[in-house]
C-alpha cells in the first residue's frame, strides 16, 4: 500500500513540476531559437539579392519585402508555398521593379520530396531557369507554349509546385513593386545636365537628343539580362565624349554581383574617347557579358538612330 502511495506521489510530483521545467527551457531556449531563425531568413534574403549598399523592409511578416538601394524602392522579395509531392515547398524569390525575377531559392531544411527527384527542385540549374522571367513565362514547357521552364525528369509535381508557387506569389504581390512608368520616366534629367555643363541645351527631340555646345547627347536602352537599361552619350564628331549608365536609384535593375557590375567597376569610363566604330572592340566585364553588350548595343543603336546622318 506504501508503496503504492509513493508511485502515486511520484507521478503527482512529475506532473507537477514538468510544466514548471517545460516552461523554463522553452522561455530559455525561446530567444536563441528566435535568433536562429531571423539569421537564417537574411541569409536567405542576401542569397536572393546579394548587394551589401541594400536593405530590406518588412511589407508582411515572414512573406514579403521590399527592396531599397540610396533610399530608392529597386524591387521586393516574397515567399510563397505551394504542395509537392510530399511536402509543402516555399521558394523565396527576388523581383526587379520590372516584375522579372532576379534570383530564387528554395532551401533543403524542412523539404522532404523524393530523394534523387523532388528534392532536385534544391538543384542551381533548376533554380537558374526562373532568372528573368516574367509572370507569363512562369510556365512549364509542357503546361503551356509560353512556358519557358524545364520539369525535372520524373519529377513533374515537385516542379509544377515550384513553378505555381513562383508565378501565384508574382501575381499576388505584384502591386508592391515600385512603377518604373511613374518613377523613372525623367530618371536621366540630374546626369543630362551633368553632361551638358555650362552648354545651354538644345531640343532636338524631346526626352531623347539633345544638342549642348558642339556636342549631341542622346538616350537609349539596351536589354539586359533582367531588364532594360538606360544609357545617356554624349558625342562629337562621332567620338565618344562621355557615357552616363542607368544608376540603381533611376531605375537600373541588373543582377546585384553580376550585371551590376557594370557600374561597381565604372564600365562606362571605357568608352571615353572611343569612336562608335570601336565600340564592339571593348571588352565585356567578366560575369557580366549580357548586361555589358546591352551598353554597348543602346550606345550603337542611339547612334544609328539620332546621330548618323547629322555629323556628315
């Protein structure tokens, strides 16, 4: 019967003070995990935008973020999820102000798809088919004829998963992404009288040539990797004087350590003193070839366009 008293008194005793030491641990334990988790979602952010001049600011906790570089909205960050096979993947996923994605990634913690198949949604190369498209191409190719996006093999639901949550979260969190339409319409008017100095301005053709001195300055774009890019040249006797690229803040969108290494390492000041026809002699910068020749390829298409012709 003694016995039978101290099991029971035992048992009341576990019971009481296990909530009590429960309590305690999860009160310890609780600001390292807290912690833990916080620096595990930057990582993540940074992964998808890497640039160390950016911050992020929370739109909705966990789920979305925008984007600022120099106090200037450049895109947002969401996370969306979506059931594969059998589990629920949650990709992140960075978006320039054109609503093209920059970058995305999908984390193995937590992800339970088949080993070998699924699970390859983790893989670079499947991650690398998402960078610069737009909410319509976010398709398998099988799916749809827009769709520009290969399943893995054996793996279609994981993939189709992936692609749905991709392209739902765009279309659900596209009215954060700043307006290029509105922002950046003007965005070359601080470096137009940058490059025109004391010359008094002559419109030649409004918002595109302008004539300062003896020199023409005139705009165009190129297409870059993940978006348009503005350049502004000024030129005399078909030499070039003086090239302005397209800066973050006026609406620059190329990929943070890699396109947008054209203005961390002052590509422009290559082009300086070269004639037009020289152009295609410069070098791209490594990493960066596609976001470099579209530089290249505004200067020579505003060149044919406004110049050519006017010097002769």
């Amino acid at each position: 019967m003694k016995k039978r008293v101290r099991q029971v008194l035992v048992l009341f005793l576990v019971g009481i003070i296990s909530p009590f030491l429960l309590s305690f641990v999860y009160r310890e334990t609780k600001p390292v995990i807290e912690r833990t988790k916080k620096e595990q979602l930057n990582k993540s952010l940074q992964e998808v935008f890497p640039d160390s001049l950016i911050r992020f600011e929370t739109v909705k906790n966990d789920t979305l973020w925008r984007i600022y570089k120099n106090d200037s909205c450049v895109g947002i960050i969401y996370r969306s999820s979506k059931k594969g096979y059998t589990s629920v993947i949650r990709p992140i996923v960075s978006v320039d102000s054109r609503g093209k994605i920059i970058r995305l990634k999908i984390q193995k913690e937590g992800l339970s798809e088949t080993p070998g198949l699924g699970m390859n949604v983790t893989e670079d190369w499947f991650q690398e088919q998402f960078r610069g498209l737009s909410e319509d191409e976010l398709w398998l190719k099988k799916d749809r004829e827009e769709g520009k996006l290969d399943a893995i093999t054996s793996a279609t639901i994981s993939s189709r998963a992936v692609v749905s949550a991709v392209r739902e979260g765009l279309k659900n969190f596209k009215k954060y992404i700043p307006s290029s339409s509105s922002t950046h319409n003007e965005w070359f008017r601080n470096a137009l009288e940058s490059l025109l100095g004391n010359s008094r301005m002559e419109v030649i053709i409004q918002g595109k040539l302008w004539k300062g001195g003896d020199r023409y300055i005139y705009l165009s774009q190129g297409e870059g990797f993940a978006s348009m890019i503005g350049v502004l040249v000024s030129i005399r006797n078909d030499t070039i004087q003086e090239v302005h690229i397209q800066f973050p803040e006026e609406g620059f969108c190329e990929t943070p350590g890699y396109g947008s290494r054209v203005i961390d390492e002052e590509f422009d000041k290559r082009f300086k003193g070269k004639a037009i026809q020289d152009i295609d002699g410069i070098d791209a910068i490594s990493g960066a070839t596609i976001t470099s020749n579209a530089v290249k390829n505004a200067i020579k298409t505003g060149y044919k366009e406004f110049i050519q012709g006017r010097n002769r």
